[in-house]
C-alpha cells in the first residue's frame, strides 16, 4: 500500500531532471503538474527558463501535456505559451486525466512519465495506473489551505517512505 505514494524519482526541481535522463527509460511522453511544479502558484506566465527547459525535451522528442487540478483559465494560458496540450479540472488522482493525457500524447503508459509536487495527487494517480513518477519539491510554499493541509499528510508519508528504505532524500 505504501507503495502506491513512493515515487520513481524524487528530486529538487524540474530543472534537475535532464531529457536523457527520460529517453534513457524509453519515456516518450510526460504528464506534468503546474502549479508548484513548473511556475510557483501564483505565476503568470512561464519564463525562458521554463521555456528552454521545455524546447529541450522537444529536441529529444519528448511530449508533454499540463494536467492540473486548477481552472481552464489558468492552466490553458500556459498551455498555450508552450505550444502543448493541456487537462485542467483533473480531479487528481483519479484515473480518467492520466488516461485522457496519454491519449492527447499519443503514448502509453509504460513510456510516459508523471511528474508533480504532491503525493496525494500526482504520484497517487499516476502509481494507481502504472506510470513512472518524478516527485519535484513544491516551488512556493504558498498554497490554498487546502493543500497545505494536505503537506502535512504527505511529510509524514515521505519520512516513512525514507525511514523504510523506499525512497531517498534528493540531493
């Protein structure tokens, strides 16, 4: 059961995470988080960096689509700044956006990656289904409550995910 909540990868941010570092795993596609994932919460638009960090998977082949639990308004502008398909109102971590963005992808889910800040959510759904998951350390610590809540619940289940051996603290 604890296993559904461990990630494939757990690092520092989406930056540490290099396109080799996918395509060697066979990953062709990836189902990426937005808020405190790529941007900081209250974020209005992606910078160079993101953009260029973005453009480098491209040049590798590797697809990505947003999906994300936020409204249509704010996950479709960034969406479409980066020229990429995007879920929003996700529900997270139910089953029905993975499945919907591998389609919009044209992957399956053995060579498609998830990567998210939130165990509950990002992790979870994509475990529930099989997918390879990167957890990222959220960017901002500000959040609805809601989700802050939810930290603390996920702190408690990365210390035994560590304190158990199952995943390691990144680097």
């Amino acid at each position: 059961m604890l296993k559904l909540f461990c990630p494939d990868m757990y690092i520092q941010s989406i930056y540490f995470l290099k396109p080799e570092d996918l395509a060697n795993r066979g990953i062709k596609g990836i189902i990426v988080d937005l808020d405190n994932t790529l941007v900081p919460w209250n974020a209005e638009e992606p910078d160079n960096k993101l953009i260029s960090w973005f453009k480098g998977f491209d040049k590798r082949g590797i697809k990505m689509c947003i999906v994300s639990n936020n409204k249509k308004n704010r996950v479709k502008s960034f969406a479409n700044e980066l020229s990429i398909p995007f879920i929003h109102k996700a529900v997270k971590p139910r089953k029905k956006a993975f499945l919907k963005g591998i389609k919009l992808l044209g992957t399956e889910i053995f060579n498609t990656a998830v990567i998210g800040d939130q165990i509950l959510t990002d992790i979870l759904g994509g475990n529930r289904l099989g997918f390879y998951t990167v957890l990222v350390i959220p960017m901002s610590s500000k959040e609805l409550w809601w989700t802050r809540l939810m930290r603390k619940v996920e702190r408690v289940i990365i210390n035994m995910l560590i304190k158990k051996g199952l995943l390691k603290k990144p680097l």
